[in-house]
C-alpha cells in the first residue's frame, strides 16, 4: 500500500490531534477529582468541628438522645458518635457496627 503525500501528512496530524485530546482530557479528569475531594474533606472537618464544639459545650449535662438530637441537626447520615465510656452516642450509619473497648 503506497500513501500518497496528503495521508503521510494527515495521519500524523490526526494522531497529535488524538493524543492531544486524551492528554486534556486528562488533565480536566484530575483536577476536577483533586478540587471534588478538597470540597468532601472541607465539608468533612467543618461538620466534625460542629458536632466536636456541640459536645465540648454540653456543660448543661444534656442526656445521650438530647445530644444525639443537637448532632443530628448538623448531620443527618453515616455518623457514629462514641463517648469516652465507648457507649454509642448516636449511630446513623446503614450497616451495623460493634464498638470493641
């Protein structure tokens, strides 16, 4: 098969053009998954900050299913909050889970 002069210089051309693509694409790929995690962890730490200054603040001696009503206002799904005694506090979490002491 002989290529004439137009396809040894369009097959290159369309190759770059390819790689070229994919590399951007690429590119895009990571950076979105790089800021999308930045944006979970961020969300992640200033819920744990709440429900921390809830609990440092509960002086007022509030019961275990009031405290789990002020941590549920700030979270609604698969949280598990312990006390020092390892006694479950509030557990939304779908699978069920045993707390070894």
């Amino acid at each position: 098969m002989k290529l004439d002069i137009e396809n040894k210089i369009l097959i290159p051309f369309i190759i770059l053009i390819i790689v070229s693509i994919f590399a951007v694409g690429l590119v895009s790929y990571k950076g979105s998954y790089s800021l999308l995690l930045e944006s979970n962890v961020k969300e992640l730490r200033d819920d744990l900050a709440e429900i921390a200054a809830v609990i440092e603040q509960n002086d007022l001696g509030l019961s275990n299913d009031q405290l789990a009503g002020e941590i549920k206002k700030i979270k609604n799904n698969n949280l598990i909050v312990v006390n020092r005694t390892g006694e479950v506090i509030y557990n939304d979490y779908k699978m069920k889970v045993t707390i070894q002491g």
